[in-house]
C-alpha cells in the first residue's frame, strides 16, 4: 500500500515539478554541480500552479500587478482597488502535455464589489491527473484510476486606507488520488483540508523622472492549514504553505500607453528534508532505535503545522545557503495599448537542488467590450522539458460594460 500511495503521490508532484526524480522505498539525495538535490514535496501542488494566462504571461509574476478577476490566487487584497464592480474569469491549461496526455486545471474565478472599500470573491479549481494504472508489485495491472482534486476559496477585501488593504481567504481542498479503493486490504480515502490566506497589498501614484507612475507591493500567505491523509496508516502530509511578496511599477506613458514590470519571490513554508545518515560500509540509511531514520543534518519534517511555518526559515540541512536556495523568483513585464491589446513577457527560476524550473514565458490579450481573451506560452530553458508546450487560455466578462 505504502509503495502505491507513494506511487502516485509522486507522480502528483512531478505535475508540478521539471525534475528526473525516482521513486524509492527510503530518502535518496542525487548531486547536480557537486551540490545536494533536496527538493521539498508537498500534497496537492496544484495549488501552486498559476491558474490564469496574464499571470502565466509574465513568469508566473503577480503579487503586485494591476487587480484582475484572477487576483484571489495572488494576492486577494488587491480586490479592493480594482476598478469593476463585477467579473469572472474562466482559464484552462492543458499541464504538462509532453509528459501526460490528460492532465488539466481548470480555474474559475469571479468578484463583487460591495461598496467604495470591500470587495468579495470566490474561485473554483479543479486539477484532473488523468488515468493511472494500478499496479502490484509485480507490476501488474490492479485497476485503472481517475484521480482529481479541487479546491474552493471564497475572499473578503477591504481598503484599510488610500493606499493600503488587506484580505482574508478561506479555502476547501479535496484530494481524491485513490478513487476510494481497497489496497492492500486497507481502505483508502480522499485527503481533505481547510486552509486560510492572508494577504496585504500598498500602492500610490508616484513619479519616476518625469513621467507618473504607480508604485504597488504585495504580500500574501497562503494555504495556512492542516496536512492532508489519504488513510489512517499513512502519515499525514503538508499542504503547500507558501510565502509571496514582491513590487511592481507601473508606467503610465501616455493616456494609451502603459507598462509594467513586477518581480515575486516565493519561498514554501514547510519543513525542508533532512539529509538521512548512512552506513559507511553498506551505503543503506541508519535506523535508530525508535524504528526511525536517523538525521545526521536538518530536522525531523513530522512536525505540527506551526512547528513547519515558523521552522522553515532555519531548518535546511545546508544552512542558511540553503534557505536562499528555496526562495523561487519570477519577473513579469506587461505592455498595455488602449487598456485593449496587451503583449506580456517573462521568467521564472528556481535553484537547481530545488526543482530546476527555469523557463521564459510569452503572453497576449485581447480585450473587447464585454469580453477579454489572454493566452500564455511556456518557454522551459531545459531540453526534453515536461513544460514544453504549455499554454493557458483565459475567458474574461466584464460586467460593467453591459451598461456602456
């Protein structure tokens, strides 16, 4: 049972992930440029995947960008200063297409405002793997699998002042990896948690040189909630507990022109994996006295959620060079004609021992009246990339101009 679950919980991380990473009975840490491969794994990382086109345009940069209807995903509090009344957005993404051919998220997003300083909103997003075989250990076919998992977020924002709001999110994640089957003679389950963001975003009209601008910054916490357990026997797992921060300036050229560049840093807020001893003889992993591995760098990981949040900044086997190591960046550029056409750009890293994403991103949209169209393409820096071929597709409804 435990080889199956980790079966396919590995494969739910290698969705998100560009890696070679080989499934093991015990902890194994390959070398890439001499240093230690030690990427951190958590349940249901279809959270962390962008879910919209704008956003996929410019590296998956969005913090701090101008207020859309996709703005729960990062950073709800920019809710308060966007200047509709109401929207809904609709964006699917074919994932990882080269590597599976039935892997998909959809995103359903939409706001309300309620008067001049609160806003709410809500989102739907469900992430389907596909089909998945089953197999024993043998390596013979048990039974076909759909796996899927969805997760629902509803958002109150609200201005704290001229230039200043915040946000709070609450959000239902269901993980359904097992489709409720009897493995091993064991009974299994779909993986459920409850989790809350928090979010803060400033922004002012400043001038850089001569021409006007807007300065804005973001911050939000997200997915702060318990693990999640697909069976009483299974250890339960953290959810992706994610730090996003970051600034953005808006150049307002003239009355038809506009751009924007913005930059996110990103760092999960989860225990990072110890580095396991071993035997200088055999090379196989120490096991303690307890019926545990024995840590020679780092931390226990089987700790309380706060234990994770607060624990995560100091808890790398590398030392601090390590925590740097996990911070993720993206840089975005925006070029807006007219508030109708749109030309977007961008990109993403991540440290090699950390998952090695690194990719550009190219994006366009298109708006008229009513409707607007974004579309976004990934550009992986590595050859053979699973994130070759990536697009996303975004419908946008702006209901403020049905009354034009």
């Amino acid at each position: 049972m435990n080889r199956i679950f980790f079966s396919i919980a590995l494969f739910s991380f290698l969705i998100f992930q560009s890696t070679n990473i080989k499934g093991q009975a015990a902890p194994v840490y390959g070398e890439v440029l001499g240093q230690r491969l030690n990427t951190i794994t958590t349940a249901v990382p279809f959270l962390m995947i962008a879910p919209d086109s704008r956003a996929g345009g410019m590296g998956d940069a969005g913090v701090s960008s101008t207020p859309d209807a996709n703005s729960l995903h990062w950073n709800a509090a920019k809710f308060a200063f966007i200047d509709q009344e109401m929207g809904f957005s609709l964006s699917y993404t074919p994932w990882l297409r080269a590597l599976v051919p039935d892997i998909n998220l959809s995103y359903l997003s939409g706001f309300r405002r309620i008067d001049d300083i609160q806003t709410v909103a809500f989102s739907l997003a469900y992430f389907t793997l596909g089909e998945i075989n089953f197999t024993d250990e043998a390596g013979q076919v048990l039974f076909p699998v759909r796996p899927n998992e969805f997760a629902v977020s509803l958002a109150y924002a609200r201005k704290l002042g001229e230039h200043f709001s915040g946000a709070v999110a609450a959000r239902f994640i269901y993980s359904n990896l097992t489709q409720g089957q009897f493995v091993g003679g064991m009974e299994t389950r779909p993986g459920m948690a409850v989790a809350a963001d928090v979010s803060a975003f400033y922004t002012r009209e400043v001038e850089f040189g001569r021409m006007p601008a807007i300065f804005s910054a973001g911050v939000n916490i997200s997915n702060i909630g318990n693990k999640i357990s697909y069976s009483d026997e299974i250890n339960a797992n953290f959810i992706p507990i994610n730090l996003r921060m970051g600034p953005s300036l808006t150049f307002e050229i003239d009355d038809f022109n506009q751009f924007s560049v913005m930059v996110d840093l990103n760092k999960l807020l989860v225990p990072t994996p110890p580095i396991f001893q071993r035997d200088p003889n055999t090379g196989q992993l120490v096991i303690g006295a307890d019926g545990e591995y024995v840590i020679e760098a780092g931390r226990n990981p089987n700790r309380t959620v706060a234990s994770g949040i607060f624990g995560s900044f100091s808890d790398a086997p590398g030392g601090f060079r390590e925590e740097l190591n996990e911070i993720t960046y993206s840089v975005g550029l925006e070029y807006v004609y007219d508030e109708q056409f749109a030309i977007r750009a961008g990109y993403f890293h991540e440290h090699e021992t950390k998952g090695d994403r690194k990719f550009f991103t190219l994006g366009l949209g298109l708006k008229y009246n009513v409707f607007g169209l974004d579309f976004s393409y990934v550009v992986p820096l590595a050859q053979r990339s699973p994130l070759e071929n990536v697009l996303r597709f975004s419908l946008k409804l702006n209901f403020d101009a049905l009354g034009r």
